[in-house]
C-alpha cells in the first residue's frame, strides 16, 4: 500500500523504512519554511516506531514557543501542501499533507509547546516503545484488533487505543525519569 489513507479509516502495515524518509524529507521542508520559529522538530507516532503495525501515515511533532510562530508562516506552508486544519486538539495545532482531491491523508504535523507536557509525550511514548519491544508488541496487537473492528471509524478506533496509551505513556514517563534522559538535547530536529 502506499503512503496515506483515505480520512476517517483504519489501515495498518508493518514497518516501512521508506517512512523515515519520508518524515526527514517532510522535516527539512519544515525547517526550511519555519527556520528558528521551530524549536526542535520530530517524527512520531508509530511511524516512528519499528516492529510494529502503523496506519500509513506520517506524523510529525513540531515544537514551537508560541503557535503564532507557526501560524505566520502559513501561506508558505500552504504553498508547500502543507494545510492548516486548526486545534485539533486543545493546546495542538493541525497540518495536513496529502491528495485532497481524493480526501487522502499522507502527513499529520502537529504543532505543540516547546518542553510541555504534549511534547514530552509525543517523545516518551515512541522512545520508550522502541526501547521496549514487548510493549511494543502489546500496543501494536491491540491496534491490530481495532483496526479490524474498526476499519471505517478512526474516531473508535482512536478511543479504543486511550487506555492502553495512557498507560503507557505513564510507564514511558517514569521510565525517561529513571534514566534521566535529557529530552531537550533529545529534543533536536532529526535533520
């Protein structure tokens, strides 16, 4: 199957290396558009995350002081295919890439506060899944079961997924506090 998926539906495949090309290709466009008005900019999401199942689609966190940082910038990112969509989320801000003649999505570009908590966890939740492969596993097989009871209803499928993920990102919490993994200096672009 190829990069993105039609909005509102669930699909998953195993890992493709083609999709971290795909996030630092996006990276570079947004830290050529956005400049130092990004603090650090990262591909998350399970995307991001090896061995395990991912909805085709490329999810990307950028950290910002302020989303006016962002939002001055949304002509060009515009220009780029790269479209505002709003909070989609409290305190989160949506960019989309993909064919939207086709109602496709390829990209979702979050835009956060640099060093909150939104930030902590995009960071927490695919560090510690990747560091962690039987959680991996867990997670990746209740995706797999949702996606099947769920293949036209990413909303479900979504809210199915909240428990096992706050869960988690609790344990991936404690874990990066245990290591006392600095996230700012984890925190630079992947570019």
């Amino acid at each position: 199957m190829e990069l993105g998926l039609k909005r509102g539906t669930v699909a998953l495949e195993p890992y493709n290396d083609e999709w971290e090309k795909s996030a630092k290709e996006t990276i570079h466009v947004l830290k050529t558009i956005l400049g130092s008005d990004a603090v650090a900019i990262q591909h998350v999401g399970s995307t991001a995350i090896k061995e395990i199942l991912a909805k085709p689609i490329i999810d990307i966190a950028v950290a910002v002081k302020d989303f006016e940082d962002v939002l001055r910038h949304e002509e060009a990112l515009k220009d780029a295919g790269i479209i505002f969509r709003g909070e989609d989320v409290a305190e989160q801000l949506l960019f989309v890439m993909g064919d939207f003649e086709k109602d496709i999505r390829t990209h979702h570009i979050h835009v956060v506060k640099w060093d909150e908590q939104q930030w902590r966890n995009y960071l927490n939740f695919r560090d510690y899944l990747n560091a962690n492969p039987l959680a991996a596993v867990q997670y990746s097989k209740l995706k797999e079961k949702l996606a099947t009871v769920y293949p036209d209803n990413r909303k479900a499928y979504t809210e199915g997924k909240r428990q096992l993920i706050d869960e988690i990102l609790a344990q991936a919490a404690k874990w990066r506090e245990e290591g006392q993994i600095n996230l700012h200096l984890e925190g630079k672009d992947e570019i």
